[in-house]
C-alpha cells in the first residue's frame, strides 16, 4: 500500500502493526523494517518522535505494537487455557559488528558489547552470547527501549540532525505455555506456540556528496551503503526466485552482510515480513526515491513460506481440548442416548489427551533433563578449559620467573666477574706503583745521603783550608813585619832575595786562597741544588702518601662494594629458593586443581549415570496399629490416600507421582503400595525411610 493521502502514525499502525500482534499469538515469526534515504522517517515511523509517549499522536510503530501485545496477552489469559511470556532484545550492526544493546555495562558507559551471529541447521540464524530479559508490562518494554537508544551510534549530517549510523533491530520472542487437569487433578503442563517479532529499524542510505560527512561518518556511511546494498541484492535474488524457478538454484549473498546473514529467515524464511519504503518529498532526492520504490517493489514480488512454530504433539492436544470443548457445547440440550455417546466419546479423548500431554510432559522433562546435561558438561569443559589454562598460565609464570632469575643470577655472577677483575688490576697496579714508588723512594733516600756526606766532606776541607789559610796569613804578616825590621837594619839585598821569594809564596797561597774559595762556591751551588732536589724529593713523597692514602680509600670502596655484591648474591640465592617454593607451591595447586577436575567429572559421570539409569519399582508395606482406621477407611477413602501418598513421599524422598498401586487392608490398617525410585537406592533403603518415618500426616 502507498500512502497517497496524508496519515498518521495510527493509520499506519492499524495497517502493519495490528497484524503482527495477531500473527504472534497465532504462532508465526513475523519482521517489519523500514527502508529509505536518511532523513525521510524510518526511526520516527518506527519509534515515534519519543518512544515514552505512547498516548501521543506521534507514538511509533514499536511502542503501539508493545502495548497491544500486552492488552491481547491479558485476554487470552483471562480464558485460562494459556499463559504467556514475553522476552527482548535489543541489537545494531555497527560498522559490521554486532553488538548487544542491552548487555550489561557500567553506569553512564557507552562501550560496546559486541556479539557473534551463528547458524544451527535446526535452530537457524541465532545470535550467541545476546542477552534477552523478561518483561510483564509496557513500561518495562520502553525503559529498555530508551536504555538501548541512550548506547545506539548516532550523528548529525548535513542531510539529518540525529542520523542513525548504525541498524538496529528490537527482537520479541513470545512462548505460550498450556496447562491441563488430569483425572487424578493432577495438572500437567505442557509448551505450546512460539513466534519471534523482529522490528528493524535501518540506517539510512545517503550519497557522500550531500550529507558531505568525512572522518568517522565517512567510514560509516561507506559500511551503512554496503549493508544496504547487500540487502538490495539478496531482495532482487529472492524475487527472481519466486517467478523464475530456473533461478531457485541460486543462493543469496546473505552471509556478505552481517544485517541480511540476521534477517536470512525473515527475508526469504519462515516468517511474515511487512516493509516500509520512506521516501522523500524533495526534488533533490529524486533518484533516492526511486530507488527506494524500486527495492519496494521488488520486495512485494517475494513470497515467504510461513508455518506454526508448534510441536507436532501439542498441537494435536490443542486439537483435542478444541474438540472436547466443542462436544461439551454439543452435549448440552441433546438426546440422552446421544447424549450418553458424546460423553463416552469425550472420555476416549479426554484419556487420550492426558495421555498425550503426560507423554508430552514427560518429553519436556527428558529435554529439560538433556539440556541441564549438557549445560552441566559445557560449564564442565568451560571449568576444565579454565583450569587447564590456569595452570598453563602458571607454568609459563614459573618458566618465565625461573628464566628470569637465571637471567638476573647471570648478570650478578658477569658484575661479579667484571668487578673481581677489575679489582685485582687495580689491586696489581697499585702493588706495581707501590714498588716503583718505594723503589724511586729508596734511590732519592740514597742519593740525599750520599749528598749529604759529601756536602759534610767538603765542609769539613773547607774548614781545614780556612784554618791553614789564617795561620798562613798570620805567619806572612809575621815574616813581613820581620823582613821590615831587618830591611831597616841594612840588609837589603838578602832581604829582597827573601822578599820575592815571599811573594812568590804569597802569590801561591793566593792563587791557592782562590782555588779554595771557588771550590767553596761550586761545593755551596751544589749543595743549593741538592737542598732543591731535597725539597723536591720530600714533595714528591708527600704525592706518595697522599696517593697511597687514596688508594686506600679506594681499596675499602671496592672491599664496600664486594660486601655488597655479596649480599645481593645472598638475596638472589634466596630469591631463587623463594621461587623454587613458589614453583612447587603451583605444582601443589596445579595437582589439587587436576583433583577438583577428576572429582568433577566423577561427579558428572555420576548424575549422568543417575540420569540414564531407568527407575526401579519395588513393593512394600506399612501397618498402622489401632482400630480406629476402619472409620477413616470407610468415611474418607480419598483424602486417606492422599495423606498416606504424600507420607510416603516424603519418607522416600520421592514425588508423589511415583507412589502407586496403594491398597489397605484392615486389622489394624495395613498398606501395601508400589514405590519407582532411582536404581542406586535398594528396596531395603525404601524400608529403612518408611520405618524411621513418624507419618505426622497419618498421625494427625
């Protein structure tokens, strides 16, 4: 249908929405998505202007169908044949990842949740990992709505101030679950219809050059197009399928999309799909348009084989209740003997019913059984996988804090090494300058000495020749002042003789005088020089305390720094040992773990033995003294079984159910009955329970 007058969001509603209510109920998947150029209304026709708003005019499709649901759901359920449940979910493909709109997440966070899309051959497309709630009324429903759209992708174009970038799909799925009244009053419960609703609300298609996104956008608008094309394809595949039957060979591309691989039973499965095509008024969209009413129009072409999603056996039981509630109507006001008929008609089929739903029931419970086996081994195998990687992670642990401390123990024994070495050159170089300094000392020593004694010789001469050099100058004078009283008493001539002798002598002292006093000098020049040396030798043997004082500092930093390495050489010992403990503590709880495991599947095996192993039905008896019975037995038969079953079953431990075959015997009162229990409890266990019993009820 097109739109050709104005409507609103309720005619549109009454169109598309109403049906999908009736096609749940009567046990048909059903899907509604909106498909058109951003801008033109999907999300506003899906979710209204504000999902809160239902009385609004502008309330969507989504939060009208919602509330009719729960209208229709109470009515059904007032007839009393019926119950049913309601669970949702809430997802959007994003940049072709899924993820779970309704997935826990921290308070204000906006992470993504992101969940994997699987096929069963059975079961179809289903989404792993998604998590599904329960709701009983409306406003449930929307406080999950609005909680999804808070996390949804969304951004303003050019083209749309709150553009869905991503596709998203609001899943319904509704279970029915029918109830019967046994003869004995027992009720017995059974499954009925199934239908899931999915309601996707698309991004929408847009060409770059107008929306002009870039960066982000652009990226999503390239992923929202390709989706989108996808679906055009697996629309147009689908549609020559059904009016070419050379074309059903084919396959559709659903898998090149995760959008279409999601709506593969809704497009071309079992389900009852209604498509809106949104377009826009404005000439500047006109090929969006056509192209939108293109893909409508090919969709219209496609036809959806759809079925009951019902269980073969239940629906044979619904069958019969309709059939018997229509013989009641039939039985009133008829023949008696007709009448008569009807009813033993209705006896055959309300056995038959009750037959078919305790088999059914029983089915249920074998399922239910099945799926808890298995739910049990998946957690088992989840336990087991944990434990082994555990232990795993453990032992790479201990490898890696083992190669570690090799690794750390090496480089501390390498320092060591590095540090010994250079220590015994240091202490090799000091021993050698040691030497060559006490050497040079020893010879500077010497060579002062020897200075020194012959500083004293020469001093000693020079005094020797000072003395001889007094006594001759005091003998000249003497002999002049002789040869002067002689000259003066005339005799000149030997005198004169005398006197240049003397002066010749005098001349020889002189010369003598001045020989003595160089020498004097040079002995005082080279005895400055060794004085100088002195000094300098002294200096130099300052140097040498001083340097022999800092080779002794130096010496007790490296003894320091050997006493150091050696108590990081004790701490890394005692690392190691640490790790060693630590080592063969993982050990200690890699084989408790391995214990737990085995306990584990012991455990399994167990309650899987238990499960398969087929009940056992043993015989007993209870007598009861007094004779006051034979007034219960004969006045209240009925509620004495009642009570004695339910004695039973509870001294057995076991359900009412399988206390049988009950039967009382007076004389006192003896009860003799059937009890089905496991095979692992013996009939002498059934006797030991019934005779420790104080049976309060039959007391009472």
């Amino acid at each position: 249908e097109s739109g050709g007058e104005p409507v609103g969001q309720a005619e549109v509603y009454a169109t598309i929405g109403r049906p999908l209510v009736a096609h749940a109920f009567n046990g048909f998947n059903s899907c509604l998505f909106a498909y058109g150029q951003t801008g033109s209304g999907k999300t506003y026709t899906m979710m209204g202007a504000d999902p809160n708003a239902i009385g609004g005019a502008d309330a969507g499709v989504t939060p009208r169908l919602c509330l009719e649901l729960f209208q229709m759901r109470e009515r059904i359920e007032a007839e009393g044949h019926s119950k049913w449940s309601v669970e949702v979910g809430y997802i959007e493909v994003y940049n072709e990842r899924v993820s779970d709109l309704l997935a826990k997440r921290k308070k204000g966070s906006k992470e993504e949740v992101f969940v994997d899309v699987r096929e069963h051959p059975t079961r179809g497309v289903f989404i792993e990992g998604q998590e599904l709630r329960e709701v009983s009324s409306l406003d449930e429903v929307l406080g999950l709505i609005e909680a999804g759209n808070r996390v949804r992708h969304t951004a303003a174009t050019k083209m749309n101030d709150r553009s869905s970038r991503s596709h998203a799909i609001f899943m319904l799925l509704l279970r029915e679950e029918r109830s019967m009244q046994a003869a004995t009053g027992q009720t017995i419960t059974t499954a009925g219809k199934n239908s899931r609703m999915n309601l996707v609300d698309l991004a929408g298609s847009e060409r770059v050059a107008q929306s002009e996104v870039v960066g982000q956008q652009f990226s999503e608008a390239r992923h929202i197009n390709l989706s989108l094309t996808t679906l055009g394809r697996v629309i147009d595949m689908l549609a020559d399928m059904t009016k070419n039957k050379d074309s059903q060979w084919s396959m559709p591309p659903y898998r090149e999309s995760k959008l279409t691989f999601l709506l593969k039973d809704s497009l071309g499965g079992n389900s009852k799909t209604f498509m809106i095509a949104t377009v826009s008024p404005s000439a500047m969209n006109y090929e969006e348009t056509l192209s939108t009413l293109r893909y409508a129009s090919r969709a219209r072409d496609i036809v959806n084989v759809t079925k009951v999603n019902e269980d073969p056996r239940a629906r044979r039981i619904r069958e019969l209740e309709e059939q018997m509630e229509q013989m009641r109507k039939d039985i009133q006001g008829k023949d008696p003997a007709y009448v008569a008929e009807l009813e033993e008609k209705l006896r055959l089929l309300e056995a038959e019913a009750q037959k078919r739903a305790a088999d059914l029931q029983a089915l249920e419970r074998e399922r239910e059984k099945n799926e808890i086996r298995e739910k049990m081994l998946r957690v088992t195998e989840a336990e087991r996988q944990e434990l082994l990687s555990r232990a795993g992670a453990l032992e790479r642990q201990a490898i890696e804090l083992s190669r570690n401390n090799e690794k750390l123990l090496r480089e501390r024994e390498e320092k060591e090494r590095r540090f010994l070495e250079q220590m015994r050159r240091r202490e090799a170089e000091m021993e050698n300058n040691q030497e060559r300094w006490n050497t040079a000392l020893e010879r500077e020593r010497v060579l002062v000495l020897q200075l020194r004694r012959d500083c004293d010789f020469y001093r000693v001469q020079l005094d020797a020749m000072e003395s001889r050099y007094g006594l001759t100058v005091d003998h000249m004078e003497c002999l002049v002042e002789f040869l002067r009283i002689f000259y003066e008493k005339g005799a000149a001539s030997v005198m004169n003789c005398q006197m240049a002798q003397l002066r010749e002598s005098e001349a020889k002292w002189v010369s003598s005088m001045k020989a003595l006093r160089k020498d004097h000098d040079n002995v005082a020049v080279e005895r400055a020089r060794l004085s100088e040396s002195l000094r300098t030798m002294e200096a130099k043997n300052k140097e040498l305390d001083a340097a022999n004082e800092a080779l002794a500092v130096q010496l007790a930093q490296v003894e320091g720094e050997i006493l150091r390495l050696q108590d990081r050489f004790t701490n890394t010992v005692s690392d190691r040992d640490a790790l060693a403990e630590h080592l063969q503590v993982i050990e200690v709880t890699k084989a408790e773990l391995e214990a737990l495991y085995n306990e584990a599947n012991k455990k399994c095996e167990e309650f899987e033995r238990k499960l398969n192993s087929p009940p056992v039905c043993t015989h007993h008896s209870k007598k009861f003294e007094g004779e006051e019975w034979d007034a219960l037995l004969h006045g209240r038969p009925s509620e004495m079984l009642d009570v004695f079953t339910n004695d039973v079953s509870t001294a057995c431990r076991v359900s009412k159910d399988s206390v049988n075959n009950v039967t009382f015997a007076l004389g006192s009162l003896t009860c003799e009955f059937d009890v089905t229990h496991d095979a692992d409890t013996t009939a002498a266990d059934i006797d030991k329970r019934i005779a420790e019993h104080p049976f309060y009820l039959m007391q009472k």
